[in-house]
C-alpha cells in the first residue's frame, strides 16, 4: 500500500476540476490502457492525490475504480462529485458524506408491482469515524463571501442508480422514496466504486455536494449556479479528509518504527560478565572504543551526521537493489538525502532546519519500512543538534 496516496475520482468535469484546484503541481500519470490520472500533492501538506475521471454511470465508475486501485494501491478511494437531494434534510451546497451505498435497481418485477431487492456496501468504519470528527471540528470549508452560510456535513445512505432521477412524482421517484427513505442523496457511480473497493480490500468513501432536490429543476439556472458550488464543496472536504488519512497512515508507521527499534535494541543488548566478578558491559551498541547505552551512535558534528547519512544511503541502495524500494520512491529518497548532506557541510543558522526538513520529509518516503525509519530516526534528531 501507497502510505502517502489517496485516490479521487469523479464522474464530471465539473467536479474533476474543482478537486484539482485543491492539487499542487499536477502530473499527467498514464495506465497501460489509456486512462490518465494525475497526480499532484493537496498544496501546503504532504499527502499526495491520483485524480481520474470515470464518467457517469457505475459500471464505468467500477472499471476505472479498479483500475486506479491496482494502479497506485492507495490508502483510500474517494468518489467526489455533485448529487440530488431526495429530502429537505441536506441543503443545497451542504455535503453528504455516505454511512452506506445502496445499488437501488437491484429488484425483482412481480404481478403486484416491482420489489427491491438492493445491494449495499458500508463504508470502512475508520473512514466515517474520521468524517464525523472532521464535520466536528468544521474548519475544513473555504472561505466564500457572498455564499451565505457555511455548509454542513451530513451522513446517511446514498442510493446509486443507472438514470438521471429529475422528478418528485413520477413512478420511479414515489418508488425510490418508498424503499430508500433513509436515503439523503441519489446518483449514478457510488454502486460501482463501493463495488470495487470492495473486491480490492480498499477503503472507499463517497462524497457529494448537494446541488438539486431531484425534482425537475435540474438545467435550470438555479441548478447550474449551485452544481460548481456543490463540487467545490464536496472537494474541500474530500481533500481534507485524504490529508487526515494520510497523516494517520504516518502515525501508524511511525508507531510501528519505534516499537521495531525497541525490538531491535534489546536484541543487540551485550551482557558480558566475568567469573566471578562484577565486572561487566551493558550496551546497544559498542563503536570503536566508544560504549552507547541503549541507543545508536550520535552524531556529534556535521562531519559524523554526513558519515551516517553516507551510510544510510547504503541501507536504502540495499533495499533498492532488493526490489523493495521502487525506483521512483528512490529517487526522490536521494535526493532528499543530497539536501540533507549539502545542508550538513553549510555553516548556517538555516543550514540546521533544512537539514531537518529533507530528513522528515525522507521519512515520509520511507514511511513503509520500519526498519529504515528506525535507523534514520537518531539522524533526523542529529540534525536539528547541529550548529
């Protein structure tokens, strides 16, 4: 799994749009098939994004989710977009974060009418607990003047369908409001992405901004001046919510890099005694003539911290050359460590931060080897020690 990714789909333009203006620098990523993504970081943080585009319908929604899935391996798949209201509890530009999706033409046509018979997917429990903490917090919205209050967040099933649902009267909008009336939103893709999230073993959030009640006004001018408004908003939130999901994937992997270097401390522990004596060394490790207590050697000066990195980038090469650190996530390895190095041999009051910087922003690379964090652990430490 990618610790550091998120992928976002959408259906529209419209709302592909409004996600990619939350991205710094965007890059164009192609899958063997054609499809394209990019990928960009949400700017000012470090999380990055793979946005595509599945257009409408679930079944195209399914293959591109997929497809994104076993592209990047993300932490998450996140479905953004627009969707219409079925009842006054979501206000238009408010978001509707889905508890579970239900596949609505899921049914079975008998002489006393049409019975449902849906399928339904939750969402990942770590996800929505997440969400609501974030709808508590209500600081992930953007400042817009002249749009009137800020939007809320609301949680609740979202029914998935293969038709545009404009009416409040007609056969098919009476049924749907019959069968799902626990349903807030109503749309077209979030059957097919909760499908193959599910098939993955890859958590999958869906996100819409309300912009219509469903009710015949769609294309009007009113829909047309909420639809951008409802996007952007769905994007804020997603966004925020991929930020938060990729930080707690860092605290897990850091969580986990302690408890390796714990492990791996008191498997290099020395006891060596004497017979008959109490004579005796207790010790992590023992370089040259030097004892360090339950800890790796410190560097104590930009010329040790430049030898520990150069020994560092000789653990990562062994990792690459294993087939374990990909050539892409080496690379931006290295340079972050030339950064790291170049910074050690300046004699700056800046020089130290830098340092530190590269080497945090290093770690973030290598979040998924423990082994790795661990041993750069003391480094990052060294470096905001030098003067």
């Amino acid at each position: 799994m990618s610790k550091d990714l998120v992928v976002i789909l959408t259906a529209l333009n419209l709302e592909y749009q409004a996600v990619r203006r939350k991205l710094a620098d965007p890059q164009v990523h192609r899958h063997e098939r054609g499809t394209r993504f990019e990928v960009g970081t949400v700017q000012d943080t470090s999380c990055r994004v793979a946005l595509g585009l599945t257009n409408k319908g679930n079944h195209s929604a399914a293959v591109i989710a997929e497809r994104a899935i076993q592209e990047f391996s993300p932490v998450a798949v996140l479905f953004v977009g627009v969707a219409g209201a079925l009842w006054d509890t979501a206000r238009l530009g408010d978001v509707v974060m889905a508890t579970h999706v239900y596949a609505y033409h899921g049914g079975t046509s008998e002489d006393d009418g049409l019975k449902a018979r849906p399928r339904v997917w939750e969402a990942a429990h770590s996800i929505s607990q997440l969400g609501s903490h974030l709808a508590r917090v209500n600081d992930w919205a953007d400042d817009a003047p002249g749009h009137g209050r800020a939007p809320q967040v609301r949680f609740g099933a979202i029914a998935a369908g293969e038709v545009v649902q404009n009416s409040k009267i007609s056969a098919q909008a009476r049924w749907i409001r019959q069968h799902y009336n626990d349903a807030l939103a109503i749309e077209m893709e979030a059957a097919g992405v909760a499908q193959a999230g599910h098939l993955n073993g890859a958590p999958v959030a869906i996100i819409r901004g309300i912009s219509d009640r469903a009710d015949g006004t769609k294309s009007s001018a009113k829909d047309r001046d909420w639809q951008p408004r409802a996007a952007a908003n769905a994007a804020a939130f997603a966004t925020r919510l991929a930020v938060e999901l990729v930080g707690e994937q860092e605290q897990i992997a850091m969580s986990q890099a302690d408890r390796a270097y714990t492990a791996d401390r008191l498997k290099e522990q020395v006891i060596n005694t004497a017979h008959n004596s109490t004579v005796g060394i207790m010790a992590g490790s023992v370089k040259e003539s030097s004892v360090y207590l339950s800890a790796h050697p410190k560097a104590t000066s930009p010329a040790d911290l430049i030898t520990e990195l150069g020994v560092f980038r000789e653990q990562m090469k062994r990792h690459h050359v294993e087939g374990a650190l990909d050539d892409d996530t080496y690379r931006e390895a290295l340079a972050e460590l030339g950064i790291a190095r170049r910074a050690a041999t300046e004699n700056t009051p800046e020089a130290p931060k830098r340092a530190t910087l590269a080497l945090k922003r290093l770690r973030g690379l290598i979040a998924e080897f423990p082994e790795l964090v661990a041993k750069l652990a003391p480094l990052v430490v060294a470096a905001g020690d030098l003067s």
